[in-house]
C-alpha cells in the first residue's frame, strides 16, 4: 500500500463518522444565531454545514474503497445519513419558522406557505428514511442483499446541497461592518425567490416518494411471506395498500399543480404535474411487481371490477384530464389581454376534460389491449404536452406581449388537437416509462436537461420539444414488437 493510500485509508473513517459532529456543531451556531443574531457565528455554521456536505458527497466512496470491512462500512454510511437528517431537517423547519418572526416579519403568504412546505419535506424525510430502515433491515435477515437503487443514490446527492442552502437561507443574518467577500455569495443565496426553492423542494420531494416506492417494489413481498402465510386474499390486501397510496399521491400532486397555477406558479404547477405522471408508473409498476394484477387462483373467470383500477382512473382523471383543463381555464381567464379574455377558454377546458374522461374509459373497457402499447397519446402524456406552453405564458416577460399572445392562441388550438389525439386509437404509443427502464441512459439524459433547464426561461421550451418528439414517436416505433415493449427493465423482469 503506497504512502497516500494509507493517508486515504486513515482519512475515510473521518469522513464517514465525522458529519454527525459538525452538523451537531452547525446545529448548536444556528440556535446561538437565534438568540443573539450574531453573524460571525452564522458563517461559522455555515462553514460546518458545506463542510458536511462535502463528506456527504464523497464518504461512501471512501468507506468502500478503503475501510476494510465493506459491510460496516455500508452500514454506518447509511447510519451516519440517518443521524444527519434527524438533525438537519427538523433544525431547517424551525429555522424557517424563525425567519418568518425574526427575518421577514412582513412576510408575504407565499412564504408562510414555503415555510410549512418546508415542514412537510421534512417530516417525508424522516418517515422515508425510518421506512427504508426497517425494508434494508427485514431484506438482510431474510437473505436478500439489498440494493443501492439510482433514486436512492439521486437522493443522497440531492439531500446534502438542498440541507446546505436551505441552512443559509433559514439562518442568515446581514453582517455588520464591511464584510467578506463570501458574505456576499451567502446573501444572494438567502435573497433566493421563494418560487426558485419550492422547485427544487418539490423535485426533493417527489425524489423521497419515488424512493420509498423502490424499496416497496423490490422489498415489499418479503415481509408478507412470513406475515400472511397460505392466505393469498390477505396477503393482496395488504400489498395493494402501497400501489393505492402511489395512486392517491399521484391525484394529491394534480390537485396541488391546480393550487399552485391559482398562485401564478406555473412552473411549480408542471413539475406537480410531472410528479403525478411518476406516481402513475409507480403505482403500475409496483402492482404488477407485486403480482396484484393477476387473478388469484380460482377467481379467474371473476368479473368484478377491482377497486386499484377504479381509484388509479379516478386519479388519473384528476390530475390529467381535469387538472390540465383547469390549469388552461384558470391561466386564459386572467391574461391581460382582451382578445385572449374573449376566447371560449371554459369551453375548451370542458372538451379536454371530456376527452380525457372518454379516453380514460376507453383503456378500461378495451377488449383487446395491447401490453406495453397504448392506442392514442396515454392522458398523462398530453396532461404534459398541453400545458408546456403555459409555463412560457407564465413569465412576466412573456405575458402582454404579441409573442405571449401568439403563445396563447396555439395553446387553446393545442388543447382541441390533443383531444382527438387522445382518442385517436389507431395510432400507437408505447408506454414511455417502460422505455427508460430500459434504458436508463434516457432517464439519465432528461433528468439532466431538466436540471439544466428548469432555473431558466427555456425549461417551457425544452418541456415542449420533447412533448412533440413523443407526438410523433409512432412513425419510428410503430414497428416494435409488443412483448419488447412491455418490458419493465433490460433483464426483462416485471
């Protein structure tokens, strides 16, 4: 072992113990701030925290690479993650509440309504982490290794820079004097929009949800085959309370993208929206993973109409067909513009709507599907596709102007035109969240370009592209073979 190897190999388990001491330390500065509002001691919290989450960022690698035993390595990594979080998030949620008192006594609503946002994202932290716990734990005593999932891995690296920020946000006090030059990074970033951080928020949450999703659909069996024994009907009871709740979770992010788009947020309003869309897959996907759609032995010929069907098409209905319709209605009704405020926008919306429902009803009482395919452009596809323009109609710069009028007159004339897409059955969609669970090098590739793009005035556009690529995908996937397209993954498992 060479000598800086051995530097390495002292270094790792500094980098893996030490986080829950420094942000103890951040911890004990951010309370002295609340006390005595003392900026040297916030910068030294601060300086605790980005200290932190570098070895956030960086320990597990450490920890496999160079402490001999890998196994506890893992486990204090994952232990030392749960330690900082019950730390950092229920400190953030206090602090929030501080600066709404202290800070920004003059709030505005919008804040008040961030900062019981932020309380919710934190109590989702912990209730995930205690939850991801105990499916590792039963997974290992059941001889199953458990998996380090790229959801999970997107939220580690996620986790630490959103706790950071939100810290400087939440504990920032102007300093007195001439101050550093550092000082002046730190208060552009406590002088964020509130509309910049709940985006990030909401991705962070959507993150946390979808990754508790992942342990139930590889894990969520387990337990049941010790809990349930021989009883099959008790045992899909039980399982089908998680694919509901994905389901109730993807209506709840449609009737918040509504609450959002009332606020003006369109923006916050579409990645509600595309939270929803990643609920719908999951919701699917975790049921057919846990065999729920498949008949139990002796109730083949059964026709009675199962209640996740019905709930994930009233879900369904919510946040893709009357959610959009909404939105559209909602953003058209208040354009400062006369010419837009004279066009029949309730009208439009309640076509969509119906058009939704119609193709909604359609999928259920198809006779003859075709796995993996879908016959006309699926709901939450054109959910996505008909309010991209509206989150370029949203910005200020755009609103009033000829090219914001423009924008608004394609957008009705886009609502009419999905309408029929969505029931134009002869024309072919495979099933896009399927796609990407074969190749992950696409979800890698729009996860990407989102990031990218969402703090900028293009993300409407890139949105928007992309929407159309999948309009007209058919004349490039017509010829995929069914079986191919059904696939959940690239080993081909369900």
């Amino acid at each position: 072992m060479t000598r800086d190897q051995k530097i390495l190999k002292k270094l790792a388990p500094i980098l893996v113990y030490g986080r829950p001491v420094l942000v103890f330390a951040g911890m004990i500065c951010a309370i002295a701030v609340m006390l005595n509002r003392n900026a040297s001691v916030f910068l030294l919290g601060t300086a605790l925290f980005f200290i932190s989450m570098v070895f956030d960022l960086v320990d597990g690698w450490f920890a496999e690479r160079f402490l001999p035993n890998t196994n506890l390595a893992r486990l204090a990594d994952r232990m030392m993650n749960r330690i900082v979080y019950s730390i950092v998030f229920p400190l953030l949620a206090a602090g929030m509440m501080w600066r709404l008192m202290h800070a920004a006594p003059g709030h505005a609503r919008i804040e008040l309504l961030h900062a019981v946002f932020v309380l919710i994202l934190c109590v989702a932290v912990l209730i995930r982490d205690n939850f991801a716990h105990f499916m590792r734990g039963y997974a290992t005593r059941s001889g199953q290794e458990p998996e380090l999932a790229e959801i999970n891995r997107l939220r580690t690296i996620v986790a630490a820079p959103l706790g950071f920020m939100l810290y400087i946000y939440a504990f920032y006090v102007p300093p007195s004097g001439d101050p550093l030059a550092i000082y002046a990074v730190l208060g552009r970033i406590a002088a964020l929009p509130v509309e910049n951080l709940l985006v990030i928020e909401i991705l962070f949450l959507v993150i946390n949800f979808g990754s508790m999703a992942v342990y139930s659909r590889k894990y969520g069996g387990l337990f049941l085959d010790e809990l349930c024994m021989d009883d099959n009907l008790l045992r899909r009871r039980i399982l089908s309370v998680v694919p509901n709740t994905l389901t109730l979770m993807n209506a709840i992010m449609g009737l918040l993208a509504v609450f959002f788009a009332y606020q003006g947020k369109m923006l916050e309003s579409y990645l509600l929206l595309i939270g929803a869309t990643v609920f719908d897959k999951l919701d699917g996907a975790m049921a057919r993973r846990l065999g729920l759609t498949e008949p139990l032995p002796g109730q083949a010929d059964c026709k009675k109409i199962a209640f996740g069907a019905v709930l994930d098409d009233i879900a369904d209905g919510i946040s893709f067909c009357i959610a959009p319709g909404w939105i559209f209605y909602i953003v058209m009704s208040s354009y400062p513009d006369a010419r837009i405020l004279a066009l029949p926008a309730g009208l439009v919306a309640v076509i969509y709507t119906a058009a939704g429902f119609a193709r909604l009803c359609y999928f259920t009482l198809d006779k003859n599907p075709i796995p993996g395919i879908f016959k006309g452009i699926p709901t939450p596809a054109a959910a996505l596709l008909v309010l991209s323009p509206l989150v370029v109609l949203g910005q200020p710069d755009v609103q009033g102007t000829p090219w914001g009028q423009t924008i608004a007159f394609f957008t009705t004339g886009l609502m009419l035109f999905t309408a029929v897409l969505m029931n134009a059955y002869p024309v072919r969609y495979i099933h896009m969240g399927r796609f990407m669970d074969r190749n992950p090098w696409v979800t890698w590739s729009l996860l990407i370009m989102g990031i990218v793009f969402v703090f900028t005035p293009f993300f409407g556009y890139l949105a928007f592209a992309l929407m159309v690529l999948y309009v007209f995908s058919p004349v490039a996937t017509r010829t995929i073979d069914p079986e191919t397209a059904a696939r959940e993954s690239r080993r081909g498992g369900h």
